[in-house]
C-alpha cells in the first residue's frame, strides 16, 4: 500500500514537471513572439499622425481583440486531437507577421503588427485546455500563469539587449527573436499534446472538461450571470492596467542608467513570490475554500495597488522597489483569474464546459478596454506622463476592484450554500421516501 502511494506520488511530481514546465515555456515563448517590440521607443516615428507605438500597440491588441471574439467559439468548442495543428499554425503565422514587420517600410508596416496579435490570440485559452481539470492543475496553471510575468520582464530585456548590445535595428529585433523562439515553441506544444488524459480521480475531483456549443454557453452566462457580471467588469479593469503597464513600462520607468536586465529580474523576484502563493492551492481539497481564499488573495492585491498608489511621493519609494510592488500587486489579482479560479469554480459547481470560455470572455472585454483607452488619448491628442497616469489608474482599479470583488465573493458563497441546502433537502426527502417503503 505504501509502495502504491509513493509511487503515485512519483508520477504525479514527474507530470507536473512535464506538463506544468512545457506550460510555462510555452506561453514564456509566445510572449518572445509577441511582446519584444514593446523594449523600443520607435521615437521620430508616427502612423498617419499618431505616435508610432500607441499605433503599433493598438493595432496588435486589435488583431488579439478580434482573435479573442472569435475564441470565445472556438476554444468553447475546440476538439483534443485538433489543438496542436491549431498551436502549429497560430506560432509560424505570428512569425511571418514579425518578418513582414521587418521588411516593410515604416511605417506602414505596423499594419502587420495586426495578423501577429490575430496569430496569437487564442494561444492562452489553447495552452489551457492541455492542463485543465487534474487534481494538479492549481500547480500546473500556477506555472503557466507565472510564465506570463517572467517572460513579460525578459521579453523586453531581450529587446533591450537586441538593440543595444547587438546594434539590430528595432523593426528588425521582434522577427529575430521570435525566429529563435518558433521551433522551441513547436517542440513545447508537442509536449503537451503527449500529455495524458485526466484519470479518474481528476474528473471526479474537478469535473469532466467538455466542449461548450452556444446554447449550453448561453445557458451557462444565465445561470451565474451575477456573479459573472461581476468578474468580467473587474477583469476588465485589471486587464487594462496590465497591458499599460507592459506595453508601456519603458515609458513609465526611465530606463536610462539601468541595466537592460532590469525588468527580468524583477519579473524574476514577482514570478518566483506569485508561484510559491499559487502553488499552496494544491493543498485545498474544497473548492469553495479554495475560490474564497483566492478572492481574500485578489482583494488584498487590490488594496495594496490602491495604497501604494496613493501614498507613492509619502512612501519615497525607489522606481525599482515601486516596480516591484505594483507588479506583485496586479500580477497576483489578475492571474488568480487567469489560472486558478475558473477551474476550482467549474469544479464547485460541478459546471459542464471548459476554462477556456471564461478567459476568452473575459479577454476579449479587458482588450476592448485597452483599445478604447488608447484610441481616446490618440483622438483627443492627450499628452500623457505616463508614471502619472499609471499610478491613479492603479488607484482607481483598486479601489473599485475591492469593492467589486468582495461583492462576488459573496455572491459565489451565497450560491454555494443555496446550492448544498437545495442537496440536503433533496437527501432529507430521499431518506423519507426509503423509509416509507421499507428502504432502510
């Protein structure tokens, strides 16, 4: 029997190694796919009349936005044994859209910025639904979730070091990396492709996983429209914040006497802090403990964005140590959402469907935020100081995502004992019914 455990211990440490490293290099290197461009200034460039790297940042979101529309479908519905051709095809797109970024002549070539982002929109929910509904998934999500603060931070370091150490022009240093990013990219979707399916045990645990065609998404938004309402308007808040900050992050911070390394080792420090967090939860048997302290976790990341961002010129924090807690702070409420919560939330209510429809919905909402703030600043020709604006943004995200959040907080436990009261009436009148016919 103890032979039995031990050896059942053994192979689930040698999946999470296998299935949650192959999630996290994977995601780690779709950012090396989209997200290099975001370390150069493009200065003395324009679109048309509007700054050249809003235009190029806006027109890539618009690709991700449009990708992310049609994933609330397509991920809903999408088959095991037609991901990996997806994952295929999705990575060589977003490659060629990079070389065509390169090659064509500015700036018009921020057109092609727009297939990159349509390329990859999907890659998220598609890596995803590999990992989802295992009685590990809280470690294998954690590691995917973390990958996207990491490879944020080193995405732009690569850039940085590209450009500055390298001398390669910044048209050219997005196609370069990713060149060197694609076939590792490749080898990591076969990982996961390999992987094997839930056992038993998962699915009793976390739920079966299964398509989700329009009627039963519709049905499932009517069910728990309240709480869902909810979560979508406060992950579209922090899903704005968050691609400000990195898209926009060498704007915010002057970079000039840092080192280009900068924003990997803190991204270092934050991914390191948000995996050993998020990596407790495997330790939670119950779901609904489970999505109560996660809700704790994401309100507190909240408050601290709201304080920190008030109190910034009385605290005399250095940009690095403002770096850091912000970062902490955002990257802990928006991940929660973006790994664990679905999945523990699917598993409580005992939800048919899949992960990937929550996150695509909720994606496509925060995107159209980004895109509508980006567009009022370039229509309006607003002169934004970016360390400013980001500071009372964190503010005021903060202190509606703390109110918001604790509102569906208690909406979901609301539900819960609605739930588990409606199951104890139910074996209250089954035992009657036993006993009346000599059943017991």
């Amino acid at each position: 029997m103890k032979q039995t455990v031990k050896n059942k211990g053994i192979s689930e440490l040698i999946l999470i190694f296998w299935a949650g490293g192959a999630a996290l290099l994977s995601y780690s290197l779709v950012y090396a796919l989209r997200k290099p461009y975001t370390a150069a200034s493009f200065e003395g460039w324009d679109f048309w009349g509007i700054d050249y790297k809003v235009a190029v940042t806006t027109i890539q979101i618009l690709g991700y936005l449009v990708a992310k529309f049609f994933g609330i479908k397509l991920i809903s519905e999408l088959k095991r044994e037609k991901r990996f051709r997806f994952f295929v095809s999705s990575a060589v797109l977003a490659e060629f859209a990079l070389l065509l970024f390169g090659l064509l002549e500015a700036p018009y070539n921020a057109l092609a910025m727009f297939l990159n982002g349509l390329s990859l929109g999907c890659m998220w929910g598609i890596i995803f639904s590999f990992i989802e509904g295992r009685k590990i998934t809280d470690m294998l999500a954690s590691l995917l979730g973390v990958s996207m603060v990491f490879s944020s931070g080193l995405a732009k370091s690569f850039g940085l070091y590209v450009i500055n150490d390298l001398g390669i022009a910044p048209f050219w240093m997005p196609a370069l990396i990713g060149i060197v990013a694609l076939p590792l990219l490749i080898f990591m979707g076969y990982m996961l492709k390999c992987l094997p399916h839930p056992t038993d045990e998962d699915i009793q645990l976390r739920n079966e996983r299964v398509v989700l065609d329009h009627k039963g998404r519709m049905a499932l938004f009517r069910k728990y429209a309240p709480i869902l309402s909810l979560l979508f308007i406060g992950n579209f808040l922090l899903l704005v914040l968050r691609d400000i900050k990195e898209d926009f992050l060498v704007n915010i911070l002057d970079m000039k006497g840092q080192s280009s390394w900068l924003f990997a080792q803190v991204d270092t420090v934050v991914t390191l802090i948000i995996l050993g967090i998020f990596g407790l939860f495997i330790f939670f048997r119950s779901n609904i403990k489970a999505l109560m302290c996660l809700m704790m976790l994401v309100v507190t990341g909240c408050l601290t964005m709201t304080y920190v961002s008030a109190n910034y010129e009385t605290l005399n924090l250095s940009p690095v140590a403002w770096l850091f807690v912000q970062s902490l702070s955002l990257y802990i409420a928006y991940l929660t959402f973006q790994t664990i919560f679905f999945d523990r939330f699917i598993a409580c209510f005992k939800i048919k469907g899949n992960v990937g429809f929550f996150i695509a919905i909720i994606d496509f909402i925060g995107y159209v935020g980004t895109v509508s703030l980006l567009s009022i600043k370039e229509m309006f020709k607003v002169d934004l100081e970016w360390f400013a604006l980001f500071n009372k943004m964190a503010m005021t995200v903060g202190v509606l995502g703390t109110v918001i959040f604790t509102l569906a907080g208690l909406l979901i436990y609301r539900r819960y004992q609605m739930m588990n009261g409606k199951k104890e009436k139910q074996n209250i009148e089954d035992c009657v019914m036993d006993s009346q016919y000599g059943l017991i």
